[in-house]
C-alpha cells in the first residue's frame, strides 16, 4: 500500500503506543473497523518506510480506557483488512 497523500498532512491523527519492550511507537490513525462486534484500528506506523498497516483489537477497559491487542487469528486479520481495502479502494492504492 502507498502512503501519499492518504490524509493531508494537517489532517493526520497520530497515535502514541507503547509496545511490550516500553518503548513509544508513533502510528498515524487510518480508520476503525467493525467486524463481528468488536472494533479494530487500522495504523501505519510513522518511522518505518515501506511499512505494512497494524491491525489492533479494540478491548475496552472503562469508558475512558481501552487496551489495542495485537490480532493474532488470519482470518480475522484478513476480514478486516478486506473490509478496509474496499473502504478506500477509489482513494488509495494497494499491493497485493
């Protein structure tokens, strides 16, 4: 997938995570996807080049709180990814 122009740059939500080593990873914020009543977050990490999109489960904790886990079932990887590539299919361009 190439990243130009996908959002214009002041339009760009950034996400602040920390990954299991402490360490923050940057992520611009794609989209929210719903699939089989839980939502997913569709990120692209900001300091890598030619990076693949993050795909993270929605868990909440509170109504202020929630938990991003990383999805490790293919299928559902796959079904949400789908879902996004048919979202954007007239704005951005994918690799297969």
């Amino acid at each position: 997938m190439e990243n130009e122009n996908l959002i214009p740059e002041e339009e760009v939500s950034v996400l602040t995570l920390t990954d299991e080593n402490g360490k923050d990873v940057e992520f611009e914020y794609l989209d929210c996807i719903e699939y089989e009543g839980k939502e997913y977050l569709v990120l692209l990490p900001m300091e890598e080049e030619a990076a693949e999109i993050v795909i993270l489960e929605v868990e909440p904790v509170d109504e202020e709180n929630e938990n991003y886990l990383a999805v490790t079932d293919e299928a559902k990887l796959d079904a949400v990814y789908a879902i996004f590539k048919e979202k954007f299919q007239d704005v951005l361009e994918f690799e297969d």
